[in-house]
C-alpha cells in the first residue's frame, strides 16, 4: 500500500495588471493524502477536514479526484483505488487559488503514486489546460511569483500550424515587499467574476496595463514602493469587479493611509491584496480589517510570505 501526502499553497493572481499571467504563491495551505488500496476494482474515498470541509465533494466529481483521473488518462493507464485525506487551509471562493490547489494536488499526487512519470513541466500544461489561465495552478506548482506567457510556436518545415507553447518566468520578489491579505466571509466565484469583463478593450487600456505590468515586475524585484505605488492599477479587470465586492472603496483607502504601497483584488475576489513593507504590514492588516468591520462585513487580514516552493511532498525528507 502506497501513500503519498503533499501540500500545495495558496496563490494571489493578477496582482493589478497582470490579468490572467502573473500570480504568487503564498503561506496559506491544503494538505493532500493519498492512499493507494490494492481492489480489484477501482474505488474511492475522500476524507475532508478543516473549515468549510461540507462545501467539498466527496464523490468522483471531487476537483482534486477529477485532476487525479485527468492524469491516469493521460498516461494511460488504469487509476488505481485510492483513499484520499484532504484538509483545507485555504478559503473556498475567496480568491486564494483553492481551484487551483486542487487541481495541481491531485495531478501532483498522481504523479508521485504513479512513479513519477511526467516531468514538472508536463504536469504544469496539464494543470493549465484544466484551469484554463496559468496565473494560479503555475505559482502554486513551482511556487514563488511567476509569469506566463503562450508563444505560438510557428513550425513551417513540418507544414504544422502552430504548436503554443508556455514560456514561464520566475519573477525575483524583494524581501521588503509583503503580501497582506484581507479575507471577507462572503463569497464571489471565479466564474461570476470573469462573467462581468467586457470581450474587447481600448488600445488606450492596453498600453496602460501593459506599462503597468512591466514597472509591477521591476518594483516586486527591486521593491521601489514608488513604482509599486504607480503599477498596482489596472485596466483589464479591476474597474468592472470592484463593484462586486462591499466595502472595496474604504479597505483601500485604509491599506494606503496605513502605508501600503497599493491594493488590489486577489484573483476573482473578493479577497483583497495590498503589498507592504516589512515595518507597516500588521499596521495594513489592522487598518484593513476594521475598515470592512465598520463597512458591516466580517473580514480577517493575513501578514504572508511568498512560498518560494510550491507543491511538495510532506512526508519524505529529502
Ligand atoms: N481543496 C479542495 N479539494 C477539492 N476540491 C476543491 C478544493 N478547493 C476547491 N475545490 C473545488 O473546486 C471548485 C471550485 O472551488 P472554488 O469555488 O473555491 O474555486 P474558485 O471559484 O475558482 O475560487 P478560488 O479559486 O478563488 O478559490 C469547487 O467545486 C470546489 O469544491
Ligand atoms: N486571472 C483569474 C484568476 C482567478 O483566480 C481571474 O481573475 O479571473
């Protein structure tokens, strides 16, 4: 009987400009157990523990089971029965990446029972293809801040179209700039949140999120709050969302007066992120969570770290 536990963290995407290709992984977790069972046909069990444990499925439509088929298939091969312990740190529908935890955990936990037969990079375009955009399953794989773009990769001599292709970036994350979440206890799903993005946009809002974007990546990697002030705006996403989540105007306003550097909507929302220094980070958490106190909603602000990690295992010591 082989068993194999990993954790996977919480990931911030977006981050302001960077819709759809940019995220980082943060000190936030899921533990996964899987326990493989020698049957003579296939069977499951799910165990799920922690908070909001009822909301998860516990049969085959399990995102973490349907990510753990989506491997054996594409290897394939038979799955093999499995018992599997799921024990949540990371908020439901709140913008922390727990999709994305589950689809990277049970393609990693495939992985590892399996005898490890895909490499990092093949179990990442698998991840991307379930979730659909890189910027969550990508960070809370290979950990740390990353940045994805597709290249479609022209192939002429082969009279092949175009085979596309990710290109992944490690995005160097100064020390002094810190990740504090504030975590509301309503909810905003991802697919209510892209529902409301318009499909075109202006060249005008292109050319500012593409700017933004690129001074966002040199003041995460060099931690001028004055860059960081100016780049964590955006276009693409934020103007249509920011509606959709209570008390957006007076959190931001809080986090700023407090010394945060800037704020913006972790992923779909409606968790929200502001970026600070080491010194005003609990002050910015404080502020933030009092502000949506007096806006009438529940909210627990987070002092984090980025997980330079990523996905592993938990129970070998390597
Ligand atoms: N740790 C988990 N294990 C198994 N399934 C999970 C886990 N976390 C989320 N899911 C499932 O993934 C689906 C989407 O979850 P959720 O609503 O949290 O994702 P989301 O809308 O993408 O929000 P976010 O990714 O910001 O948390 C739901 O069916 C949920 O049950
Ligand atoms: N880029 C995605 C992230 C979802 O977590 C979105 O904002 O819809």
């Amino acid at each position: 009987m082989s068993t194999v536990s990993i954790i996977v963290p919480a990931t911030t995407a977006n981050l302001g400009p960077g819709f759809d290709c940019i995220g980082a992984a943060l000190s936030l977790y899921n533990e996964f157990q899987f326990t493989q069972i020698n049957t003579a046909e296939t069977t499951l069990k799910i165990n799920v523990t922690g908070a909001e444990a009822e909301r998860v499925q516990t049969d085959e439509s399990n995102l973490l089971y349907q990510a753990f088929l989506k491997f054996y298939q594409h290897i394939e091969k038979t799955p093999p029965s499995v018992e599997i312990d799921i024990k949540l740190g990371v908020p439901l529908a709140r913008g922390l990446g727990s999709s994305a935890t589950a689809i990277v955990g049970g393609l990693v936990g495939a992985n590892l029972l399996a005898g490890e037969p895909l490499r990092q990079v093949e179990v990442m375009q698998l991840a991307i293809e379930m979730e659909g955009h890189p910027d969550n399953v990508v960070p809370a794989l290979l950990g740390g801040c990353r940045l994805a773009a597709t290249g479609l990769i022209l192939e002429p001599q082969r009279h092949r179209e175009r085979r596309e292709e990710w290109e992944i970036c490690n995005i160097p994350w100064h020390w002094d700039v810190i990740p504090v979440v504030a975590i509301p206890d309503f909810e905003l799903s991802t697919a209510e949140a892209r529902g409301v993005l318009p499909s075109e946009y202006s060249r005008k809002d292109a050319i500012f999120n593409a700017a933004h974007l690129g001074l966002l990546v040199r003041g995460l990697e060099s931690g001028r709050g004055d860059w960081l002030r100016v780049a964590m705006q955006d276009k693409i996403h934020q103007p249509y969302r920011q509606s959709l989540i209570q008390g957006y105007d007076p959190v931001y306003a809080a986090a700023v007066n407090a010394g945060a550097y800037g704020m913006v909507i972790s992923g779909a929302g409606p968790t929200l992120l502001a970026l600070a220094s080491t010194t005003q980070a609990e002050s910015v958490a404080k502020a933030m969570e009092s502000a949506w106190q007096e806006a009438g909603v529940k909210a627990e602000a987070k002092v984090l770290k980025v997980d330079f990690q990523g996905a592993r295992r938990t129970d070998v010591e390597f």
